[in-house]
C-alpha cells in the first residue's frame, strides 16, 4: 500500500502528536478504518484543510474524529463540524 509522510500541526492531538512531529500514514483505498486510528482527511467547511483526528465512532459511510488534547477549546473536530464522510479521507497513521 503506498505510504505517506504528514507533518503535524497545532496542538489539538496533543499529547499523541506534536506539533511538528513527521508520521507516516497508508494512503486509504477503502480499507476498514476502526475506532481509535488516527485519520487524515479534508476539512469539510473547507477544501483547503487538512486534519488528523482519531476516529470516535464509526457509523456506515461517516466517521466521528476528535483531537487528543484534553482541552476542548484545542480542536476542531466533530463535535465542531459533526461526523465527517468516509470519502473525505485521505490516509490513516501507521
């Protein structure tokens, strides 16, 4: 499966993931996503964002992501923006 290198930015998976911090992620080709991986996906208010959040909840075709930082005001997640389209991913961490 192809792989991916991300650079991580802000604070909002903390203390999972730094600000700055390099992962590599598999390119996702429609494998199954569980609960607790960390995806890469498009911002769904806007096409020019991307985010890395864990996966919450998985409902069918749509996934629920939070950051790991504790503090709620950190990020921008499903609780902000509601479940995110499966199609809206773009790779899963390794």
């Amino acid at each position: 499966m192809e792989k991916l290198h991300v650079t991580i930015r802000g604070t909002s998976m903390l203390p999972s993931l730094k600000d700055g911090q390099d992962i590599i992620c598999t390119v996702y080709c429609g494998q199954e996503i569980s609960v607790g991986q960390v995806v890469i996906f498009t911002h769904p208010f806007d096409n020019n964002i991307t985010a890395a959040k864990r996966v919450k909840i998985v409902n069918d075709d749509k996934l629920f992501v939070e950051g790991d930082n504790p503090d709620p005001l950190s990020s921008d997640d499903s609780h902000n923006f509601g479940y995110i389209e499966i199609s809206s991913v773009i790779a899963v961490a390794d």
